[in-house]
C-alpha cells in the first residue's frame, strides 16, 4: 500500500519507494521502543509524514543545496527530502540521544552516507554551522516566533528557512513579523498545500535570509519562552 500511495502522488523512482519502504520500518520497528511517532500504518505514514514533507521538495530547490533539519525528531522532513534529492547535503538535528541513533541507523540501512545526524541543542549551534546553510526546515517544533530564533541563525545570507504549518498560520505569522526582521529574515510567502489522499491542507512558510543574524541570537531556550521576539 505504501508504495502505491507514494508512486500514484509523486514522481519517485524504485531505489527512492525501496527507501521509503525500509524507512517505514525502521520507523515501526523503532517506535515499539521509543517515542517517534503516533502516526501508525502504512497508509497513515505515508499520506501524513511522507507525503506532507514531500511538499517541501515541489516548493524549494534542493538539487546541490546544504540543508539543515532543526529539531528533525523522526528525520521529518529531512530525510524525506534526501530520499527524494538524494544530491542535497543533509545535516539532521535533534536534541535527544536515542533520537540521533535512530537517525543514524536510518541512514545507514537507506545508504546516505553523507548525511550528519548532530545531537546538539537547536539553540547552541556550533560555530562552523552558524550561517552556513542554504535551506534550514523544521516541522512541528515551536511557534514561529520561537522557531524562527531557532533556525534563522544557521542560514545563510540569500538562503531559505522554510517551517511546516498546519492549516492555521496567520496568528503565528503575525506574532513573528517583528522577530523575522531582528533576526535577518523577510517573509517571502505562505505556501498552502494538499495532503493527497486526504482533507487537508497544510502550510509551508516560506523566510529568505536578507541580512546577517545579530550574533546574541539565538539566546537560551528559557529566555526565548520567557520574552519572545
């Protein structure tokens, strides 16, 4: 069922359905033991983790860029970008241990090599990350006002953070405006999308990095949640 839902919505090859076959139980096996999902089944997974992070892949570039998955959880939406753009550069970042194991694991058995699975906190970036990527994404992480602390500092000037909404984002949106501009960022759009196989319609929105993020940016995650931008 999984390849069938996968192959009739997107335009994916036999080695990519093969990975998202493995991916799929890696993730099930996995979730017996650990917390990584409750979205469950073949045709649940597929439509609602798969198929809604596809999206990114039809609204960016990624073919060659260095992209960052911040807070990636599951690998969500990251790896689901590198198996449909095998030729991007993925780093994944999550804050739990057992998480980047998993992650690691994922990696291996899917044959990605090149991807950086990095057990950091989002908001202690290392040094040779800061501004160095072309597309930061995160899915269903924070509000963006927090988020867009969290991820504007790894991109670079020019580049690309996308976050992954739901279908309501005008409030998150207005509430972050004023953080977006201190940070370097300009909202360029809001992309909604459908979720094939389904009623919904979730939204991709879209920050280009203008200028550079002051350095005492990102601060600790207690005083973002105390004092949002």
């Amino acid at each position: 069922m999984l390849e069938e839902i996968l192959g009739a919505a997107l335009d994916v090859d036999a080695p990519a359905l093969r990975r998202f076959r493995r991916y799929y139980e890696l993730l099930t096996e996995w979730n017996k033991v650990m917390n990584l999902t409750a979205i469950e089944g073949e045709e649940n997974t597929a439509r609602l983790h798969f198929l809604d992070c596809a999206a990114l892949a039809q609204l960016t570039d990624l073919k060659g860029r260095r992209v960052i998955d911040v807070g990636t959880g599951a690998g969500f939406p990251g790896l689901v970008l590198k198996i449909l753009c095998p030729e991007m550069e993925l780093t994944l970042l999550d804050s739990l241990d057992k998480r980047v194991k998993f992650l690691s694991t994922v990696c291996e058995e899917l044959g990605f090599s090149d991807v950086r699975c990095l057990h950091a906190r989002a908001e202690e970036p290392p040094e040779d990350l800061r501004e160095s990527f072309d597309l930061a994404c995160s899915r269903a992480v924070a509000r963006l006002n927090l988020l867009s602390e969290l991820c504007l500092p790894y991109v670079k000037q020019g580049g690309l953070f996308a976050a992954m909404k739901g279908p309501e984002v005008t409030e998150e949106l207005r509430e972050a405006e004023k953080g977006i501009r201190l940070l370097g960022g300009e909202t360029e759009r809001v992309a909604e999308y459908p979720i094939p196989g389904t009623e919904l319609r979730h939204n991709a929105v879209l920050i280009r990095k203008i200028a550079a993020t002051p350095k005492k940016y990102p601060r600790k995650w207690t005083a973002m949640k105390k004092r949002p931008l």
